[in-house]
C-alpha cells in the first residue's frame, strides 16, 4: 500500500488497512497497534476462532457437486456410466 515513509519510518504517508506487514518487516518490533477498537475485535476474533476446525463444509460440497455431475452425465449419456440391462 505504500502507507509508511521510506525516508522516515515514523510517519505514515497512506491509510492503514492494518495489514501487519510494519510488524513482520520492523527488527526492532517498535511497530504496534493501540486502537482500542482494533484490539477489541482482535482479542473477540482470537476468542471466537481459537480451535481448530475441520473443513467439512468444502469437502461435502465437492461431494454434492461430484454427485450431481454424476447425475447430469446418466441423463445425458446413459450408456457411458450406467450398466446395460440384461
């Protein structure tokens, strides 16, 4: 974004879209946040989203979406993916 002076790393020449990339680059870690509201919903973000969770959700839809497609093709092609009578 290019929101921090390159000749003065103290002023901030461009918005902060709080990326934390001052915090990853500064060696001295004297880059900090002390928004009230920012901690606020950083602190309810890390309570809410603290344990890891299974990604089910991605994996059940790639389930239906093959089931479906699946589904389509009999339709249009029975003779590919159904077995014939006998």
């Amino acid at each position: 974004m290019g929101s921090i002076d390159p000749g003065d790393v103290r002023k901030m020449t461009g918005i902060c879209i709080k990326c934390c990339a001052c915090f990853k680059r500064c060696p001295v870690s004297a880059r900090y946040f002390d928004d009230e509201g920012y901690l606020y919903h950083k602190t309810e973000l890390e309570d809410m989203y603290s344990r890891r969770a299974e990604n089910s959700f991605f994996y059940d839809l790639i389930l239906l979406l093959y089931g479906l497609f699946d589904i389509l093709m009999q339709i249009k092609k029975p003779g590919i993916y159904m077995t014939p009578k006998s």
